[in-house]
C-alpha cells in the first residue's frame, strides 16, 4: 500500500452523473493511504462544467497558495 501522506487531492462528485460510481470509496481509500481527501458532491453531471472549473480553481489557490506567485 503506496503511503500518500502528505497529498492533497480533490474529488469533485456530480450528483447526476450516471456513468461514475460513488466516489467516497475512492475518497476513503485515499484517506486510508494518507492523503488529505476534499470530497465534493455538485449539481451537475459527468460532463465538465462551469462549477467544476470554479471549484477546482478555488481549491488549487487554497491547497497551493504559493504555486500562483506572480502570476505564473
């Protein structure tokens, strides 16, 4: 079992998506493997949306607040 202390990962869960399974398994098995797990449920479906880019973009700036230093 890989030892994933120390990553940071987000899962972004659509509501009416039909084609993926429930992503708390993959949420608890990451936690289990020690990563910090920020598991989200949103109101769309499989594809990509809006929401996803919005989330995705707050979460990075949030878990990496360096990595947006000076514009790059």
């Amino acid at each position: 079992m890989d030892d994933l202390s120390g990553a940071c990962v987000l899962i972004l869960d659509g509501r009416d998506d039909r084609l993926v399974g429930n992503s708390m398994i993959l949420a608890e098995a990451l936690r289990a493997r020690g990563a910090k797990v920020d598991d989200r449920r949103l109101s769309v479906g499989h594809a990509l949306s809006d929401t996803d880019v919005s989330e995705a973009a707050g979460w990075l700036l949030q878990a990496y607040p360096d990595a947006g230093a000076n514009g790059q």
